[in-house]
C-alpha cells in the first residue's frame, strides 16, 4: 500500500490520548478521526493532535468509507460490538485488551473478524517492549537453551476504585491476562495444568462480591517447563513489572525500576525514583504495537498477536478463576474448544 493508512480512533481516555498522538506522529498514517462518547475528550484529544474531525458518534467513524482501520480504546464493554461493526464494513481493527469479559462475547467478535477477513491485532502492548522482544529473540536464537522456567511479577501501585474493580471482570481477566499473555509467548507453549489462590489483602471488602487483589498462578507447560505468575493490586512504590526467564544454558531477567536513570548515592542512603505505572513503563511499547499493526495493514499481513492469542489469553483467566473456585489445579483444556482456529 502506498499511500497513508486512513485511520479513525475509537476512545479518547488515558489510554487512546497515547495512541492518538502516536498515531498522528506517523508519516504513513492519516488520522482521520478522533471519536469518544464523551465530547469533550473527543474534541480535546482531535484538538491536541491536529485531527479536525471529531464526533461523540463511534458508528459514523466505523461506517466512513474514507476510513482503512480503527484503533478502538473505548471501555471494554464497547469493544465487541465496535468490532463486530468494523469486521462487517471491511475495516480492519487494532484493539485495546480485552476483545471482551467473557468468551462468548470475544467469539462473537473474532468471527466477525474472520469472516470479513479483516486485519485484527490485540493490544498485548509487551510484546513490543524493547526488552521483553530481545528476550522472545534470544529465546527463538537458542541462546537459553530449553526454557525450565519463567516467573513473572505485575503489581500496581495503588488499587483502582471499588467501582473498577467490580466492573473489570477480576484480576485475572482484567490484569493477569497480560501475563497470561506474555508467559504463553515467551515459553512457545500452551500450559496443560494451572493452579491459582488469590486473596483481597489490599481491600478485604473485595471478598464479599468474591473478588481478589492478590494472586499466584502456577503452570506446568508440556515437557513439564514450570511458570509462576504473581499479581498485586499494590505495590505501595510504583509500577512493578519483572519477569525471569530460566534456561538450561542461563537467564533473563526483565526488570525496570528507575523513571530517570539517576541514582543519588549519599551519606543517608541510595536514592533513586521509580517508574509510576503501565502509561511510563510501556510507553515505548505502545507505540511500537501501533507501528506494528499498521505495518501488517499495509503490507496486507495478518496482524501480530491477533484473534487466537486474545482468546488464548481469556482462556487462561477462566481456568484461574475454576482452579481457584475449586482449589485444585485444573486443566485449561477445558476452555479452549475455540470457535475461531487463529487470526
Ligand atoms: N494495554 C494496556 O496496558 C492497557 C492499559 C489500560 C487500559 N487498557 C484498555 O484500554 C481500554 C480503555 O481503558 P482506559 O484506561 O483508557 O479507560 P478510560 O476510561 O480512561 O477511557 C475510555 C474512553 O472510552 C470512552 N468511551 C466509552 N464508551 C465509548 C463508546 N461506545 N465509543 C467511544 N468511546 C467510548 C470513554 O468516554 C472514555 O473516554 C480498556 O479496554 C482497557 O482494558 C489497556
């Protein structure tokens, strides 16, 4: 494709003000677009970027026939529907995790998406983080050998509002799904057992609608490679994010604490800051997924992940929350008779 891909934005919120101004910011993209329910983010977003349409309507920006793909970063209880509405007008569609809560909903949308034959890429933004894409690239080189295993550690620094969390869908459909996600990329694998215990020690209260904001999961992979997942809803210092990767000819250890790379070395201490959350840390990431999608729109590819890693990811979350329910380990087999094969 030689000329610009024309693209509409779908959701003008924390996270569609970062995608608008990296989608504006690329030569071979022409934001057409800024559509948000709320007018007023609507109109400031379109405003901060240079777009000069904008519309409180995500249907008319869908149904644009001067519109290529749609980047959607609406609430995720809107995705489906604006997916399913994309994949019917041709469009292709980049969208922010989860397709959906539950995976009757997220198949009705990734068939949409597989009959039109439309592009479709989830937003499992670490794949794109420089360091966790050299870590899958020494993986592919052979330069850990065979992977034994991996532990992978996502806190937030402080817990959303009550509201958030009665809304998300839980911890595991609504946090613990990136890591689903990077663990089942990073090992190359599906897991053949899981095991999940979560408690709600920064809010007991959670308890009472059944919910959790602390949690471990363990996987064994086929070939008995291990994994260790484990989440909090506070860190009470900042964004932590660390995954280790073990293999049988040595490791990776993905960290990042610093926002600058400064550390203050005084007679009182060691003094450095930290990054706040998801926004900072994955900044870079956030970008590159969009360079990424629109690099495969154009080059007519299959968008990377697509349709088949953002259900595999759900998946995973119901098996946690079956094993927690039940309190024995259980296998996620159970919830993978996919009606959609792969993106
Ligand atoms: N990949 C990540 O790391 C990451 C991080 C944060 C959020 N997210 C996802 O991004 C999505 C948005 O999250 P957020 O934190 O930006 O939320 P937000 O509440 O800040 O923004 C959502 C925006 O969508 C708008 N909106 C609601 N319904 C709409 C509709 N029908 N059409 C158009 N706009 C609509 C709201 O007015 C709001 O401006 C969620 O699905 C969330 O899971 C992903």
């Amino acid at each position: 494709m030689a000329e610009r891909l024309r693209v509409g934005l779908i959701g003008a919120g924390r996270i569609g003000k970062g995608h608008a101004r990296t989608l504006a910011a690329m030569p071979e993209v022409d934001l057409v677009a800024v559509a948000d329910v709320n007018a007023e983010s609507a109109r400031a977003v379109a405003g901060e970027v240079g777009v000069g349409r904008w519309t409180t309507d995500p249907t008319e920006t869908i149904a644009d026939p001067a519109i290529d793909a749609v980047v959607i970063a609406s609430s995720t209880d809107t995705h489906a529907a604006l997916i399913v509405a994309a994949a019917k007008a041709g469009t292709h569609v980049f969208c922010e995790k989860p397709v959906a809560l539950d995976l009757e909903t997220t198949d009705v949308a990734l068939a949409a998406v597989a009959a039109a034959g439309v592009g479709f890429q989830i937003g499992f933004q670490r794949r794109f983080d420089p360091a966790y894409a050299k870590a899958k690239a020494l993986i592919a080189d052979g330069a850990l050998g065979a992977i034994e295993t991996i532990r992978d550690a996502m806190r937030d620094p402080a817990p959303p509002p009550r509201a958030y969390a009665e809304a998300s869908g839980g911890l595991y459909r609504d946090m613990t799904i990136h890591n689903f996600d990077c663990v089942r990329w990073l090992m190359g694998a599906e897991p053949e057992q899981l095991f999940a215990m979560g408690s709600a020690l920064v809010d007991p209260s959670l308890a009472e609608i059944g919910e959790i904001d602390t949690s471990v999961v363990t996987m064994r992979f086929p070939g008995g490679a291990l994994a260790v997942i484990d989440n909090g809803r506070r860190s009470g210092f900042g964004y932590d994010v660390r995954t280790e990767i073990f293999g049988s000819k040595g490791a990776l250890l993905i960290g990042y604490r610093e926002a600058t790379p400064l550390l203050h070395l005084g007679a009182d201490g060691v003094r450095t800051d930290h990054v706040h959350f998801f926004l900072e840390r994955f900044a870079c990431a956030y970008a590159e997924e969009l360079r990424a999608f629109v690099a495969a729109v154009r080059a007519a590819r299959p968008p990377d992940p697509g349709a088949a890693d953002a259900r595999a990811a759900l998946t995973l979350a119901y098996a946690a929350e079956a094993s927690r329910a039940e309190g024995r380990p259980v296998d996620p087999g159970r919830w993978t008779s996919a009606q959609v094969a792969s993106s």
